[in-house]
C-alpha cells in the first residue's frame, strides 16, 4: 500500500512531514501514530498499511520536528523541545485529523503517553492504546536498571548534549540523534519524581480532564525502557480517564522477545498487530 505524503502546519508555523494511509473504502475513523522518542514516521509504515487494510480507519504517521522529515535545518540549531511534541505537532496531526474524519484514534509508543494529554484537541480522541508508555521518572526502576537509567540522566545524556549540541542516539543504543532543548527537557523529567508534572499544576489539569477509554500496554521483557512500575504511574495519572492495563509476555504468544520496539514489527503481524484494533471496535 502506498502512502500519501502530507504536510502539517503546526500553530507556530513550523511544517512536519506524514503520511497517510487510506483504506480501500471511505472512511469516517482515522488512527493516528503518535512515535516513540526520536523514531522517525518510516519505522510505523508497515503497521500503519495495516491497519488501512482492516477496512476500518485511515491511518496517519508523522514526525516529531526535529526528527526524520520533520528536521529543518542542522540538528544543533534546532530548539525543539519534548513538550513541543504534545502540545503544537500531536496537536496539528489532532487539528487535521478532526477536520477529515467523525472520529480519531490514537496508538501512542513510549514517550507518546506523557506527551499525548499536552495537545489541546487530546479530549476529543475517541479511545487511546498506548504500548511501553511510561513516567520517565528515575526511582520507577529497580537494580542494574535503576543504575543505567540514572548514568543516562546524570552523565551521558548531559555530557554529550553539552559537547556535541545534540544527543547522539548510540546513547540510547540506537536510532537518530535528539534535539538538545528536547534531550534536555527529557532529562528534567527523568530526575523529578513526578515525571513530566514536576508539580505543575496545567500539565496536571490536561491529564485529569481527560475521560475517553485508554489502554496501557506493557511488555514483559522491556526491563529498560518501560517496566511495570513505569507504565503503572504513568496509568494512575490519567486519574479520570477509563484506563485498563495489560502485560505481554512472550511466552503468551510462542514468541521468544517483544521488548521495547517489537510490537510494530511486521514478523509479529499475527501474532500481536490486531490487539489495538480489538480495542477500537467496539467504539467505531
């Protein structure tokens, strides 16, 4: 299936590229991804044909600015920040979703759970699934995970910033570099222990106003990105939304690892991909 390329315009004016995904069919329901930290639209577009291929929705990628596509100019000359992502590009992808479509859905991965209630259009999604979305908040690990999450905060991500104007993604073991204002912004999250709230009392209100079904997704073996512990707090501050929560285990399914980024794999297609489409039936 072929994607049609698409231009946002987020409120501030900065352009961010997507892609869409439409069903063979007109549709009334769209989904749109909401990326992991620094992964760019292409690493979704296998899924989101997928999910075009459901005959159910149109399906939406897009990059974060500062990431894939969505990078104007040199990497050190961008002032993006993680927040950034939430409140002005989910938004302009919401914006343009809610003009086209009756209903909107969202599947966030990782960094989209802390970022999603930030777009201002977040409490007219219709339901949400996020998978490895997590508090970023250091104390939520345990052990050597604790440790290595903690040298990541305190010692590489800051040092590398600071010397190269970017955060180089072999510091997360892979993946495109990281803005430096986002890299750092990020980094507050991780060493406060309420995450992203930090005691704030909007971020907290955008969370609380929020009433529309949303399913947590953990995986059994992703020890370092986003343990239970992490996914649970991040669950228990969407206090008013109707949440559910559920762990993978690979074993459940025949599978040896899903980890961190396994989910949206296409040798997984069987196996795991239908999971968010059980979950948005009922609601279209």
């Amino acid at each position: 299936m072929n994607a049609t390329p698409l231009q946002l315009t987020a409120s501030d004016g900065y352009q961010l590229s997507a892609a869409l995904f439409k069903a063979s069919a007109p549709s009334k329901a769209l989904v749109i991804i909401a990326s992991a930290t620094g992964v760019p639209k292409p690493y979704y577009s296998k899924y989101t044909a997928y999910l075009a291929n459901t005959g159910l929705f149109d399906a939406l990628t897009f990059d974060y600015r500062g990431i894939g596509e969505s990078l104007d100019g040199k990497i050190t000359d961008c002032k993006a920040k993680m927040s950034d992502w939430g409140a002005l590009d989910l938004q302009a992808a919401l914006s343009w979703g809610f003009e086209n479509y009756e209903k909107v859905f969202v599947i966030g991965h990782s960094v989209a759970g802390q970022v999603f209630p930030l777009a201002e259009l977040s409490h007219q999604v219709t339901a949400v699934w996020f998978i490895g979305s997590q508090c970023a908040a250091n104390h939520l690990w345990d052990g050597v995970h604790r440790f290595l999450v903690n040298f990541f905060w305190k010692v590489s991500l800051p040092l590398t910033s600071s010397v190269l104007g970017y955060m180089p993604g072999i510091v997360v073991g892979s993946g495109p570099p990281l803005p430096k204002q986002a890299a750092l912004e990020w980094r507050t999250w991780g060493l406060h222990p309420q995450g992203i709230w930090k005691d704030d009392k909007a971020v907290r209100e955008r969370f609380e106003a929020l009433t529309m079904p949303i399913h947590f997704v953990g995986v059994h073996d992703d020890h370092m990105m986003a343990p239970p512990r992490a996914v649970k707090f991040l669950q228990s501050q969407y206090s008013n939304a109707q949440t559910t929560n559920e762990q993978l285990n690979p074993s459940d399914f025949g599978l040896k690892e899903i980890g961190h980024f396994g989910f949206f794999r296409s040798r997984f297609k069987d196996k795991l991909w239908h999971l968010p489409v059980d979950f948005f039936r009922p609601y279209l």
